[in-house]
C-alpha cells in the first residue's frame, strides 16, 4: 500500500513543476528526483518521470547523458501510453517532447500516432484529468506546433470554445 502523502499527489503542482523544469536546470533536477521516486504511482507520474529524463537530457553538456537520459526518457513515455493509450495528457507530453527531438535522431516516431489519438480524444472530449487551463495550452501548442491542419485545429480549437 502507497503512503497517503504519495497517492495524493498534487497533479496541478507537478505539472507546474514541469513547465518551471523546462527553462531551469535546478528546478529539472528537483524534479527527476521526485518523480523518480513517483513513477510508479500512475501512468501519468510515469509520463512525467519520462518527460523529467528528457529534461535531463536538455540541461545536460555531456552527450554521451543527453543521450541516455533522452533514449531511457523516450522509453518510460512509451511505457506508459501502452499503460493508458486514451491518455490526453499523456500523448499531449510525449508529442510535445517528440516536437522539439532533433529529426536526425529518428526518436520522433510516435507524432502521426499521438497526433491522431490527440484530434481523437479531443473531438470526443476524452479529456480525462485534463482541466479547461491546461486543454487550452494544449490547443496552442498545437497550432504552434504547425503539425496539425487547418482541419484538426478547428476541431481542437472548438473544444476549448464549448467548454
């Protein structure tokens, strides 16, 4: 049985830790260490702790561990979309972390399927855990992203206007 204080993780602060994580070396490495200690709790922390390796691997200067933080985060967010596939946050973390992989690399492999499941689950409000906040970033991002057609962004765009 897990502590209470684990399984009531504050997923708010944990995607708040993660968007800090991204411009911030300190913060990333705080945040690899929890969710180290967290990814077993859910598919989401497991995604997390995925998303908090690649991070490792953006702060780090040796190549040889940005590339083993990015290999072993790629991993673990392929892990735990095979645990939860109709995850929206789960696949809006591994698209957006396949988004910025340098193509040369050939780990960006999962984007037509995470795309398509992302338009899928929208359209059908399969949000799950995701709040109106987050859904909305989420819906820029995409357009930012330039991946999506004209076509799936109104359909993304139209969620976040009904809700």
């Amino acid at each position: 049985m897990l502590p209470f204080s684990t399984m009531a993780l504050d997923i708010k602060k944990i995607r708040l830790e993660f968007y800090e994580a991204v411009d911030n070396k300190g913060v990333a490495e705080n945040f690899y260490a929890r969710m180290k200690k967290d990814q077993g709790i859910s598919p989401v922390c497991l995604a997390y702790y995925g998303s908090a390796q690649t991070l490792m691997a953006k702060h780090a200067w040796n190549p040889y561990h940005k590339l083993a933080y990015l290999k072993s985060g790629m991993i673990d967010l392929g892990r735990a979309v095979a645990l939860s596939p109709d995850n929206l946050e789960i696949r809006f973390l591994r698209f957006s972390i396949e988004h910025y992989i340098p193509a040369f690399l050939g780990m960006s492999k999962n984007l037509p399927e995470d795309k398509a499941k992302i338009v899928e689950l929208i359209g059908k409000q399969g949000y799950g855990s995701v709040d109106q906040r987050l859904l909305k970033d989420m819906v820029d991002f995409f357009g930012y992203s330039k991946r999506f057609t004209p076509q799936e962004l109104g359909i993304l765009r139209g969620a976040v206007q009904h809700e």
